[in-house]
C-alpha cells in the first residue's frame, strides 16, 4: 500500500539533512532568513507591536521571546514579520512569515546550531510552498482565498524539525496542522471593504503549526488520509482541483525555495511592477514629482489592480495603504524610503500625495497578454510641455526570476533594523546571521532578535 501523502511530507521532514543540502540552498536560506528578519525588526515602532506586546504581556515571564510559550511567540512573530507587506514572496503567499517565525520561536526553546536552524527553514519552504502551489484555482478572483491555510504547513514543518520529531510523528502534526488551520479569509480581510490587520492571518498559521508538532509529539493524532479525495485539504481550502502530483514530486532533490522572491517596496506583491514603472518613469523625465509638472500620468496594469482595494486613492490606514497602487506609487516616485515611513499618518494624510494619486489613471491589460506576463505593467507619464515617457516592466525586481541583487537586500536589511535597534546593533545581527551555517548555537540571534521585539 502507497504511503498517504502525510506520511510521505513526514518522510521528508525527518530524512532531510543539513549534510546534503546543496551550498545554494544554503545560501538561499539565508537570505530568507535576514529578509523576514529585517521586515520583523522594521515593525517594532509601528502600533501593532505594541499590540502584540499587550497580548503576550500576561502569558511571558519577562520580555524576551525566548520566555514566551513558543506557539504564543510564534504568533507574534508572524505577525510582525508580515505587517509591512514588505516580506518574501513566491507563486503566492509569504512562506517566510510563518516558517521564520516558527523556526525563531521554537529555537528559542530548544539547543539547536545555525546548521540545524537552516535545516528547519529549507524544510519549512519546502513543505509550505509545495502545498500552496499544490492548490489550483480557476478563477481570477475568488469567494474562498487565503494563504495563512496553507502556510501553516511551513511553522509545522519547520517546529517538526527542530523538535526531531520522526517521520510517524511529523506526519502526524502535519495532518493535525490540516484540520486545524486558519480559514481562507483573505476575500474579507484584503479584498474586502475595509481591508484589515488581520490581513493573511499568518500570526494564527505560525501559532498553529507550532502547537500541531507539539501536539504530535505528545501522541495527538490526525487524519492520515487529510490530502486525498474529494474531502480533502484542497477542498477545504476552497480551491478547484490538487496537483497530488506537485505536491510530493521530488522532495530532497529539488528545491521550491529557489522560487522565494524578496520585494523592493512595501506593498502588496500584484502592484510592484506599477510601482516600478512609475518610478522609473519619473526618473527617466528628471523631474520632481511635487512640484506638479505632470498632467497625467496612466498606469496598464493587470485587471485586478484596477479595481478596489488595489485602486483605491487616499487610503485611510497601513492596512489599506499597503494594498493601494496609487499610494505605492506616490510614495515611490516622492522618494520615500520603502518600509515604515510609506504608512506614517503624514504621508497618508499628504496633500501632495494625495494630488498625486488623484491623476492616475488606470487602465486595465489584455487578457489574452495575461498568461504570458500575469504581473507586467506599463506606466505612461504626460508631462505640462509635451513631452511624454513610457516604461513597461515585464517581471518586477525581486521576483525569483528578476531577483534583487544581494547587496541591495543587505541595506534592505540594514534599513529597516536600524530603525528598530540602531545601526551598531544591526551589523552585529547581519553578521551573525551571515556566519549562522558554522554557529554552534542559533541562541545569539535568537537573544537579538526577542531583545528587540
């Protein structure tokens, strides 16, 4: 009898071995673990840490994470991590979020070396990224989406690992990880009216795939069975068939975390491209963007960016903000650096940001040019003399195909942990974190990292 494809994922989590990992995984993972870091330490001052250090004030013994009940911290940390909109992204989703914080958390509690660390985190990609893209959909815009569903296999994956648990208990959290994941509620919390904090509920995915290995090691169980048939997870997700096939293909001998992308700007991954053409065209022009010698500028762009939430001027809040193009594109072509600073109230409540997101005008692409570039757009930008320039961005920076050179991701890093921890302290942590493969323990980033947040 084949095994069950829980069985096979929980093969996979307890056989896969820093030893054999091949140097770019390595180095990938790396690079997956400085970006969520940074994203992390760049929400300190905004007031949702100040939220999530009332909530987990009355479960800590003191202020440090590693204090903290791990599946609590890793809820937290999650949250955190995405709150900016400015962490990793893949064919969908943000695995970073929920593997990163998954893999911090449960270090803090356990004595584990940078290589076992990395280890959990390749195996978190792995897991989660090969279950989302397992998921199909048919239709643009759906009733039923979310990737908080699906990204709680990644905080499971990665929690599985560090706990050593063996391939009969990983299986297990991963199927009790299925029955208890968040609800697919991303056509409320985004796409909805008021788009809100809750946005991919990525803080509940981490907490949960957290306490699905540790409910596993204590003997809990799940259903063996959860991904096959009509009944399955896929159906539970709300998508319109399962690739079985790509979810099990492969694993150990190639590598979805090749497909993480890190983003330039902080807004949502569908409206980067516009951003970046916009950018460029008020670079290509020369001129300053305030002082209002444009008269039009016209962004084609997927049909989905046309509509609210992504077309939506003058958003009331971050959480709007960061799925509104034309403030992306304001803060952007203003010179604003990405990162806390897009969503100050100053800048949300600017007069000429606002102005500047009065005259765009958006125009939707051909469908028929859809398959071939899903996230391209153009940006056309008339100005007060006649003059006029054009940019099309086929792939924008920072996905996996385009990706941001490493330099840039570094003062990515820097920038944003700086204004959390100073620059001092931020070097200190780039560095640790840049040496984490040969670190006998992982516990120095860790004591970093939960002194911050």
């Amino acid at each position: 009898m084949s095994p069950s494809i829980a069985q096979t994922i929980g093969e996979y989590i307890a056989a896969e071995s820093f030893s054999r990992l091949p140097p770019e995984v390595i180095h990938k993972s790396e690079l997956c673990v400085m970006d969520s870091i940074g994203c992390l330490l760049g929400a300190i001052n905004l007031p949702v840490s100040r939220m999530m250090q009332n909530f987990t004030g009355d479960q800590a013994v003191g202020h440090s994470v590693g204090l903290l009940d791990p599946a609590i911290a890793a809820f937290r940390t999650a949250t955190l991590i995405n709150a900016l909109d400015f962490d990793d992204i893949y064919e969908k989703g943000h695995p970073g979020a929920t593997v990163i914080a998954a893999a911090l958390s449960m270090a803090a509690h356990r004595q584990c070396s940078g290589a076992d660390f990395l280890e959990a985190v390749v195996v978190g990609y792995e897991v989660s990224c090969r279950i989302g893209i397992s998921l199909l959909h048919r239709t643009p815009r759906k009733t039923i989406h979310g990737h908080g569903t699906w990204q709680v296999f990644g905080a499971t994956a990665a929690a599985a690992k560090l706990m050593r648990l063996d391939a009969r208990q990983a299986a297990q959290a991963i199927a009790i990880a299925a029955v208890n994941a968040p609800v697919a509620s991303v056509m409320k919390t985004v796409y909805g009216k008021n788009p809100s904090m809750a946005k991919n509920n990525f803080g509940a995915a981490a907490q949960t795939g957290v306490n699905a290995a540790r409910l596993a090691a204590a003997g809990f169980e799940g259903p063996p069975d959860v991904f096959e048939g009509e009944t399955g997870l896929w159906r539970m997700t709300g998508a319109d068939e399962c690739d079985f096939g790509r979810l099990t293909r492969a694993f150990g001998s190639t590598y979805e975390i090749f497909n993480i992308g890190f983003k330039p700007f902080s807004c949502c991954r569908l409206i980067q491209s516009s951003v970046q053409a916009c950018r460029d065209v008020f670079t290509m022009a020369g001129i300053d963007a305030a002082t209002g010698e444009h008269v039009k500028l016209v962004v084609t762009a997927p049909p989905i960016v046309c509509e609210p939430p992504f077309s939506t001027v003058r958003p009331k809040d971050m959480w709007a903000a960061q799925f509104s193009a034309p403030h992306a594109i304001a803060m952007a072509v203003l010179g604003v650096e990405p990162g806390p600073g897009w969503f100050a109230d100053d800048w949300l409540r600017h007069d000429i940001a606002g102005r500047l997101q009065d005259i765009i005008e958006f125009s939707a692409r051909s469908a028929r040019d859809l398959p071939r570039e899903p996230h391209a757009a153009s940006a056309c930008l008339r100005l007060r003399d006649g003059r006029v320039f054009e940019k099309h961005v086929p792939l924008a920076e920072g996905e996996a195909a385009n990706p941001m050179q490493e330099s840039a991701l570094e003062a990515k890093f820097l920038r944003l942990a700086s204004s959390a921890v100073g620059d001092s302290a931020s070097l200190e942590i780039l560095d640790n974190m840049q040496n984490l493969k040969s670190a006998t323990s992982v516990q120095p980033l860790v004591r970093f990292v939960s002194g911050a947040v």
